[in-house]
C-alpha cells in the first residue's frame, strides 16, 4: 500500500508541487534551448577540424565568441558550449516536452539522427515509478555512461571502487566495514583477503621493529645505502612517490652543491660562472632582437585596418604585458634583482 506521504508532505501536496514545477522545468528547457539556438545562430557547428577561418576567427576562434556571450548572459563558457551543442542535436521538431533539457544533452550524444530521434520517443521503464519515462539515469544507461545512482550490487561495488581509488580512502573504508562483525566474517572466509591481512600484520611487526632500530638518522642513512643496492627494492622504492621525491630532491640539492663549489673554488668553475653569464646576457639580447624583428614584420600589416573594440582591448593587455618586461628587464640589468611584484606577475601570467 503507497505511503500516506512523500518526505514531509502528503501525496495530495506533493502532486501540486509537482504539477507547479513541471511547468518551470518546462520554461527552463524553452530558455536553455533558446540560448544553444542563440549560441548556434553567433558560431555555427561546423564539421571536425572546421572550414577556413572568416576574417579575424584566426585571432579569436570559437571559443572567444562564445565566452563573451556567456560573459554577458552571466554563464560559464561550458554551459554555452553544452546548450549550443544540444540545440544542435535536437532542432526544434524533434525537441520533447516533459523531457528535460539534462535528457536531450545526455542523448545528443547518439551519433545517428535517426536512431536518436527514435530513443526519444520510446522511454524506457523506471522501476522506481513504474512508468516508462527518461530520467538523466535511464538516459546515461541507454548511451553507456555510468548512472549517478547506482542500483544492482555491481553498480554499487563499482561507484565504492571509484570513489576508493585512493589507498588512504581505501584503507578507511575496509577498516570501517571491517568492525561489522559479519562483513569481517565473509572477508576471513576468502583465502585471499584473509592471506593479506596475514601479511600485513606480519609485515607492519617487522617495519615497527625496523624503525625502532633506525631511530638515529646516521644509522638510518647507512641501513638506506646498503638496501638500496638491491635492484628489487630500489625499483620499490622508486615506485613510492613520496620516497622518490625525496631521493630526487637530494640528487638536485648535492648536484647543485657540487656546481656551487666548482663555480666558486676552482679557476675552470669561474672562468665557466663567466661564461654562463655572458651566455645570459646574449639570450636576453636575441631575445629583445626576435621581439623587434616580429614587429616589425607583423606591425605594417595593421595599415588601413581597423581593430574591433574586443581585438583592441586583447592587444592592449599584451602591449601591457610587453611593456611591463621591458621594464622588468631595465630593473634587473641595472640592479640585479629579478624578483617581480604581484602586480607585474599578474600581467605576466596574462590575468
């Protein structure tokens, strides 16, 4: 027999709220599918790899439009991108209502029109409500996509698994299950897991033990050395990330020791410190060389053309840009300090 009420409402309420919010969800999917229609009208869908750019698309490409339409309505680029999409799967005649907007994108991903005009049109069953509808978890289902809800055991031990790919969330979670006294019972009954657990407890014995006795770090250091000689366990080791981290940041601080002691005790080291310098200097001129030869070239080609106001704001920031490391560039030669404040690592970065 149905319950009396659904959550906190009666089922006389609840089919009031839902005839009311049908109507929105309805106006909703009019308004998403009015912009992918206004997103398709300012850059048609064209073919993978595209025709040959229009005048000035070179510059801005798809992408740019869009953001500014989305900009101005206030919306993330991927929403625009995700609407123009799903309006252009579905034209007008083929759009359902009282299927939602989130059904129509999740099968606009059918590649064929006929076979997906035709999945429309035919919902499958939703047990839960025992009617054929779409919800966004049939729909991922009919396309392959993995349901947000997940229903069958398998479904379940798949979404656990996913979201446990992390070791330290794995352990967690086996460590939680674990003190149910019938979970810990069906895991012993398997000889695998039960071998596991054997080795681990063995395992983790001996590493307390080991570490007891490398307390001190020159010991420590030594024990390191000689077990690192083993191919077998320095593979392991490489295979830690932490571990490997830290081995390399050790290589790199001793290299860079070694160099700083060859540069600053040996005749060769600063005749070589000369050198890299003058090595230095000659990159930064090159670099100064290729930037006025690029104007150059490039400059000229602006005659009789006239920039849009978006063309002219992206070229005046990076003139900013430009302008600010040439100034960065003066500072550093005539102080020797290259460190740059947060203003000029803003434009720098291009924010």
């Amino acid at each position: 027999m149905p319950t009396a009420t659904i959550g906190h409402v009666t089922r006389e309420r609840y089919a009031q709220i839902i005839a009311t919010d049908r109507e929105l969800v309805g106006q909703m999917q009019r308004i998403q599918f009015t912009i992918g229609d206004h997103a398709l009208e300012i850059e048609p869908m064209q073919r993978l790899g595209g025709a040959h750019p229009a005048p000035g698309e070179d510059l801005f490409g798809v992408d740019v439009s869009l953001q500014i339409y989305a900009d101005d309505l206030g919306l993330s680029l991927s929403t625009v991108r995700s609407y123009r999409f799903a309006a252009h799967r579905w034209p007008a005649g083929q759009r359902r209502h009282g299927v939602s907007h989130k059904v129509h994108y999740i099968l606009a991903s059918i590649a064929d029109d006929t076979e997906r005009f035709e999945a429309i049109d035919a919902p499958p069953l939703d047990e839960l409500a025992g009617a054929r509808r779409w919800t966004t978890d049939l729909a991922k289902k009919h396309v392959g996509q993995r349901p947000d809800r997940p229903e069958t055991p398998a479904q379940k031990v798949a979404a656990i698994h996913r979201l446990a790919d992390d070791d330290e969330v794995a352990a967690q979670v086996a460590t939680d299950v674990l003190r149910r006294p019938e979970v810990a019972a069906k895991v012993v009954a398997d000889d695998t897991a039960r071998h596991m657990v054997n080795k681990a407890q063995t395992t983790q014995h001996r590493t307390e033990v080991v570490h007891d006795l490398i307390d001190d770090d020159t010991v420590a250091a030594q024990v390191a050395t000689d077990v690192l000689r083993r191919p077998e366990v320095a593979a392991r080791v490489v295979a830690d990330d932490t571990a490997r981290h830290a081995v390399n940041r050790a290589q790199t601080d001793r290299s860079r020791q070694q160099a700083e002691h060859f540069r600053r005790e040996t005749p060769a080291g600063r005749a070589v410190k000369k050198i890299e310098r003058t090595v230095e200097f000659l990159d930064l001129v090159g670099a100064c060389h290729r930037f006025v030869a690029a104007c150059g070239k490039t400059v000229p080609k602006l005659r009789d053309r006239h920039l849009s106001g978006d063309e002219q704001a992206v070229l005046a920031q990076n003139v900013a840009r430009c302008r600010a490391t040439l100034d960065w560039i003066e500072t550093a030669a005539e102080t020797g300090e290259v460190d740059v404040d947060e203003e000029l690592a803003r434009l720098l970065r291009g924010e």
